[in-house]
C-alpha cells in the first residue's frame, strides 16, 4: 500500500525560512527610522502644545525643538529644518525629511517622512 506523504519538504522549509529571515532583516533595519520618526514627531508636538510657544518668536521655537531634539539624540530634523508659521497665538510647525537605508549591494530603501502640528 502506497501512503502519501503529506507536509513540508526540505526545500520549501528553506525557501520559508529565507524569506521570513529577508523580512526580520528589513524590519531591523526600517524599525530604528520609524521610531526616529515617531520621537520627533513627539518632540515637535509637545513644543507645539507648550504655552511658552504662545508668545515666543520663531527662533526661540526652534531652539526650544533643538533642546528637546538633543536630549532624544534627533539627527535627521534641526529646528533650522522646521517651517514654523505664527498666526495670531498660534503656532503651525511642519517639517519633511528623507532617510535611504542600504539594504544589499546597490539597492536601498527611501523612506519619505512628513508631519506638520498646530495649536489650533
């Protein structure tokens, strides 16, 4: 009597098992530009939502981002990046940066972020 074998072979455990590993790989490598991101948008906004904003010129904006920026060791956004807009009390901060991640040879992801807060 013939049984017919029924689970996975060798190779298509190889192929799973490299396709799984080339996904953890790229995930290890997007995840540190994806926490950036979500830090600096946390940065600006908490200056966004400051009073201290209220009533602060633009420049003072900038260095009060820049103080937050170097305690969460920020390099990919300076305040001299951020476009602030004043109207009236308000306070609108945008910002808009790249970061290219090498993944193997000559290929590399783009990852484009941008945000922008306001007080309103």
């Amino acid at each position: 009597m013939k049984r017919n074998e029924e689970g996975l072979s060798l190779f298509g455990f190889i192929l799973i098992a490299a396709l799984i590993a080339g996904v953890v790989v790229m995930g290890m490598k997007v995840l540190p530009a994806v926490i950036e991101y979500y830090t600096i948008a946390k940065n600006v906004r908490a200056v966004v939502k400051s009073p201290e904003t209220r009533d602060a010129s633009v420049v003072d904006i900038r260095k009060a981002y820049d103080r937050r920026a170097l305690i969460d060791d920020i390099k990919s956004v300076e305040g001299k990046d951020l476009e602030v807009l004043k109207a009236g009390r308000g306070v609108t901060i945008s910002y808009a940066y790249s970061r290219t991640i090498p993944l193997f040879a000559n290929a590399s992801l783009v990852l484009d972020f941008q945000d922008t807060f306001s007080s309103d």
